[in-house]
C-alpha cells in the first residue's frame, strides 16, 4: 500500500482514493499497486459490494507518472507491470465500479472511465487521451471501447490529435452519467454507491457481465499491451519522453518508427 492511495471501507462501499494532489494525483507504479491490491481486495470479499474511484484535489490524475514511464521505456522486457495489473483488474471487475472525476483525467484517468459502470463529473472535469503525443497507442482495450460509445472520429480525434472533452460534451456523449458541481461530487457518488448496495448482488453481478464482452476486453487489452510495450523502445517515443523533459515541442522528422 501507499500513501498516495487511501483505501477505505464502510457499510460495503470501498473508495479509492488518489491522494497526490501535489503532483495532479500522477499514477506511479505503487499507487497502480494499491489500486490493483484494493479492486482484488473487492473481487474476494462478499462484504464490499461497490467500488468508488476518487481523487484529492484540484484532479482527478494527470495520468502516467512519466518518470516512471521513461524508465520503463529503457526495459526490454517489460513483463506484468503495476499499469498492467491494473488494466487487467478493470477489465475483469465484477463489482460496480464508480468513478467521481474532477479536473484533468489525462490518459488512463480517462480510459478507466469505460469500465466504470457510473461515472460522475464535476463541472471542471476534462478528459484527454494524449497517447499519440508521447508516440504511444491506446490502452485499458479504449481502442476498442472508446469508439463504440462515442463514434471512430470523435474517438480518433482523442487519441490521435489530444483534443479534449470538456464535462458538457463528455455526458453529451454517454461518457458520463451526470454533471455537478465540484461540491456535490462525491456525495452524488457516494449516493449511487449505496443505492447499489442495496441491490442484489447476484442480479447486478450477472447484468454486468451481459453487459460487458470480457473475452474480447481481455484480448483487446493483450494486443494493446503488446504494442504499447514495442512503441516505448522507438525512437519516437525516446523523442518524445526527451522532449516532455525539456519542456520543448517533439520534432518527429527524423525518428521514424
């Protein structure tokens, strides 16, 4: 566990929080450690019937920890990193997922939202899946699930050209459930959650599951894997890491591949 996750439990609800407001609640791969150990944690325990995702501060993540990124860029075998384990862990759920988003939700803080079952924005929430910019592709199965809930170009537009949805648009689009104020937020999640809890669990566990393609999910998420994984040895993605740390614009013209 780490400090920049708190876990918390209470009358059946567990919620995650990020709590690394400092750094815009960045994932480093011990917080997608303790996020993984809290979702296994519900997985296995009868008693917490609904999973909330939350964040402290003034975001909900601004995504990859990109420190932590660029080391994993010098590795040539990656094997099952903590970013992985999580998306795995998402992909599988069984439990009701929640989400409670403020700010900016860059990258995976985005793609987690399309295996949440509700999703709840604050009037600030912005959500942006830049992975073309750090020469990257897609992850979390998002290029597969993405486009079915919004369309191939708006979708297209996310992932290849950064452009971001503001909370309007994002609920405008079926990426979320309602919009609220930034104070109202996590009581409205909070109220969702309990509603749940007083379901039955059977019956939600099964609709979820016919709600949800795993198997292609689960594919999805290898094949994504696996490129991700071959794009952070490119010369485009050293250029573009390199080009993040200098605080300068990437020049791709001559790092092909």
């Amino acid at each position: 566990m780490t400090d920049y996750v708190k876990t918390e439990v209470v009358a059946g609800i567990m919620t995650l929080t990020l709590a690394r407001p400092d750094k815009k609640n960045a994932l480093s791969s011990a917080m997608y450690s303790a996020l993984s150990d809290g979702l296994e944690r519900a997985e296995k325990d009868p008693a917490i019937r609904v999973v909330v995702f939350q964040g402290d501060g003034d975001s909900f993540t601004a995504g990859n920890d990109l420190a932590d990124f660029a080391a994993q860029a010098g590795k040539k075998d990656r094997g099952e990193n903590q970013a992985g384990r999580f998306i795995r862990n998402l992909g599988k759920a069984t439990k009701p997922l929640i989400a409670a988003v403020q700010g900016n939700a860059v990258g995976v803080g985005t793609t987690m939202l399309l295996h949440c079952d509700l999703v709840f924005l604050a009037e600030t929430a912005r959500l942006t899946t830049p992975f073309v910019n750090l020469a990257l592709v897609p992850e979390a199965a998002s290029s597969l699930l993405l486009p079915a809930r919004i369309g191939h170009v708006r979708a297209y537009a996310m992932f290849a050209l950064g452009e971001p949805l503001d909370a309007a648009s994002a609920l405008s689009c079926g990426l979320a459930n309602a919009v609220v104020p930034v104070a109202e937020l996590r009581s409205r999640a909070r109220a969702a959650a309990e509603a749940l809890t007083k379901r039955p669990p059977g019956a939600l566990s099964h609709t979820k599951a016919l709600m949800r393609n795993v198997e292609a999910i689960a594919a999805q998420i290898d094949r994504e894997s696996v490129i991700f994984g071959e794009r952070l040895q490119t010369a485009e993605a050293r250029e573009a890491f390199t080009a993040f740390a200098e605080r300068r614009p990437p020049d791709f013209s001559s790092a092909a591949g």
